[in-house]
C-alpha cells in the first residue's frame, strides 16, 4: 500500500485504506435495491433512509448512497456536524472480486439484462468487468489490484 507520496509506516499520520466512498442518485430504493440484489450488498446501517443509506462493500468498506440534493447544507448529527456534500454526472466505481468470478458475473448481469459497457484484459493481470447502474455510474468489478495481483 506504500508509495512515495505516502507517509512512513507507523506514523499517526499513515492512512491505512477508504473507508468509505458516496455515490449521487435521483431514485434512494431503485439504488438501494439494484446495490443488494445485483451486486449483493446489504445495510451498514439501520438509520439509513431518504437522504443516506450505508451499504457494506466489503468486510471494512461502504458504499454510500445519497439522494442527490440530500447533502447541500450541514447535516448536524449526534455527536458532530458534517459539511455538506453533493455530486453531478455520472461517476466510476470499482469493486474487487476474485479472478475465477468472471463467467459467474457475465451470467448473473445477463439474467438481470444488464449490458457489459466494457471489457479489459489488464496486460499487469486480471480483469475488469464493466457496466453502469441506474443512475449512470460506471461500475468496474475487478479482480486486481493496479499492480495486478489477485484481489
């Protein structure tokens, strides 16, 4: 996970991953639906709703999902306040997966009559799988890191 740009291993300033990433959509339960039934996510949160929901992405990551114009002002929570926030245009997002998934996922978009939009063969290793949500986001599965090893 180093690079040069990166601050030293055991210092208090090293970041260790994302935590979490936001995408911008139009309709909360189509996304919310499209994000657990095609891609298998599920709630993060139990107080997800309207403006936000929270979704796992992995065992330390999520993915989450704002109504677009939910976050322009200051939102003030227990404990804080969060500055607002907003998105425009369709954005990209890409989820690890193991190499051997390939066909299972080529079936599983068919059967849900969702179109590939790209294909990569990365020349560092693995692939790529690519396809849009319902708001227009491309989403990459991937089953490489960038320097292309095995997720």
């Amino acid at each position: 996970m180093s690079t040069e740009a990166n601050i030293e291993a055991g210092s208090e300033f090293l970041i260790v991953g994302v935590i979490e990433t936001s995408i911008y959509v139009d309709d909360m339960k189509r996304s919310v639906d499209f994000y657990r039934e095609i891609l298998g996510f599920s709630l993060a949160d139990a107080e997800s709703g309207r403006r936000l929901t929270a979704m796992w992405a992995g065992p330390r990551q999520v993915l989450l999902i704002c109504l677009r114009g939910g976050s322009v002002k200051p939102i003030e929570i227990r404990g804080g306040r969060i500055p607002p926030h907003d998105g425009r245009g369709p954005l990209h997002v890409c989820f690890g997966v193991p190499e051997e998934s390939r066909e299972s996922w080529r079936k599983r978009l068919a059967m849900k009559d969702i179109p590939l939009t790209g294909e990569v063969d990365w020349s560092t290793g693995g692939w790529s799988l690519y396809f849009d949500d319902p708001d227009g986001h491309v989403i990459e599965l991937k089953s490489s890191d960038w320097s292309g090893r095995p997720i």
